[in-house]
C-alpha cells in the first residue's frame, strides 16, 4: 500500500516550465568538462573541455517537453557501446534527450 502511495504521489509531480530549467549545468565525464547553458530564448550553448586541453563549443536550440530537454544538436564524446568510453573528437549528433528532475540534467538512456 505505501509503494501504491508513493507511486502516486511521484505521478502527481507537475511538470517544470520553461523558467524553471534555464540556467547553466556542469557535469564530467572520462575527463571531460562539459557545460549546458540553456538560455531563456530558446538556444543554449554547449562547451566542451577535452582532456587535451582542446574547448569545444556548439551552440542551437532547445525545447522542453513534459520532463524531458531536448537538445537539438548535440557533441556525443563518449562511444554508445559497452563499455563506455571517450569518443575522439566527439561526433555531432542532431538530437540528445535529458530529463529535468530536482534542478538537474541526467542523460536519458533508451533500452535496446
């Protein structure tokens, strides 16, 4: 019964607005410093520091949906198989999906 309760209440969590994900988002990963920016009007700014030393930037347009970033090109920098690991140089891909939930962007993985 209390799993039920918390199922439903996890369901009933509102969907963020526009406002609430605009801001800056820092994460790394196998070395990479990457930052999100997504910008109030729509585009956001993606920058990469590689290991190397090499800053990367690309810059396009965002949209939310429910929960879910949408970024609408994307430099994928690390390799889609397993394991995981760093793709050199990163390979612009023409969409990458994140979910916003408590102030944070966390890549969404699709099963396959």
């Amino acid at each position: 019964m209390l799993l039920f309760f918390c199922c439903t209440l996890a369901s009933c969590e509102s969907d963020p607005k526009h406002q609430d994900v605009i801001g800056t988002y820092v994460g790394s990963l196998f070395g990479v410093q990457e930052t999100i920016t997504l910008r109030e009007d729509g585009s956001f700014e993606q920058k990469l520091l590689m290991p190397t030393g090499k800053r990367l930037i690309l810059t396009n347009k965002w949209s939310l949906h429910h929960k879910l970033v949408e970024l609408k090109s994307y430099l994928h920098f690390y390799g889609t198989g397993l394991p995981k690991r760093l793709q050199m140089p990163p390979l612009e891909v023409d969409l990458m999906t994140y979910a916003f939930e408590r102030n944070a962007l966390g890549r969404v993985f699709k099963l396959i």
